[in-house]
C-alpha cells in the first residue's frame, strides 16, 4: 500500500483530503487541457486569447463538490469511530477490561466531551488500571472535575 494511503487511513484530517483532492484535480486539468497543435503558427492567434470558461467552471463545481463530500465523508467517518468507541468501551468496562474500556471511551469523549455518564465511566477506567500511574490519575481527574462542571452548568476546564 502506498505511503499516502496509510497515512489517509490513519491521519483521517482535512487538510489532506483537500491536498488529495487538488492533486487530483490538477491530473484532469493536465490530462486533458490543450490537445497536441498541428500548425502551431496558424492555431497561436486563434487560440491566444481563448479560454474555456465552460471548462473552468466545471472543474471547479467539481473541486467544490469532492471538497464537500471529503469534508462530509471525513464528518461521518468520525462520528461512526466515536459510537463504535462507546459502544466497544462500554462492553469492555462492563467486562472489567478497564484498559480497553478508557481506549474505546476516550475515542467517544473526544468528540461527545459533554456526555456525562461516557465521562465517568472514563475517569473510573483510568482508576482502575494497573499499575496506576500518574497520567491515568491525571485523566481521571480531569474527566470527573468536567462532569460535575456539566453538571452545575459551570465549566472551567481541566
């Protein structure tokens, strides 16, 4: 597999979709820009000023287009990993596999950080792992001082 398939794959980032699609994009402009000019001297003055507006406007609807849908696809694909994270995080807390569970929970509270009951779940995963140590104690802490803010309605931050 290509290098910048992997690095898709696992840096899922817009940044990249919108660099793949205007490498793409420049590949169609140079693939089927201008055709080869027979009589390059009698062509030069029929197509010196001659740009294809049509052919312009195309590419850019479609540049727009592939940009929308990374952008949604990016969207989805997100969203899909953080339910899955809940879903998987919250089989293995309930099965006392506390380092799998604060993985799978922390992917969902990366993107739902307001979901309370996710958070303490959380927090007391990165407590019940062993052998304790200080950054586990450190998230746990962090996760349960937000989930009482949300719940007074004052949040600070950790």
């Amino acid at each position: 597999m290509d290098s910048l398939d992997v690095k898709y794959v696992n840096e899922l980032s817009l940044k990249l979709d919108l660099w793949i699609c205007y490498k793409t994009a420049e590949k169609i402009v140079r693939r089927f820009g201008s055709p080869a000019i027979k009589n390059y001297e009698r062509d030069i003055r029929r197509c010196k000023r001659y740009f294809n507006w049509k052919l312009a406007v195309a590419i850019v609807l479609g540049f727009v287009v592939i940009a929308i849908t990374a952008f949604g696809l990016r969207q989805w694909r997100r969203t899909m990993r953080a339910e899955s994270g809940l879903r998987l995080g919250t089989k293995a807390y309930e099965e006392y596999d506390y380092e799998q569970a604060a993985s799978q929970l922390g992917r969902y509270i990366s993107v739902y950080p307001n979901d309370v009951n996710a958070l303490l779940k959380y927090g007391d995963s990165q407590m019940n792992i062993r052998p304790l140590q200080s950054r586990n104690l450190q998230q746990a802490n962090c996760c349960l001082q937000v989930s009482i803010e949300s719940r007074t309605g004052q949040f600070q931050g950790c």
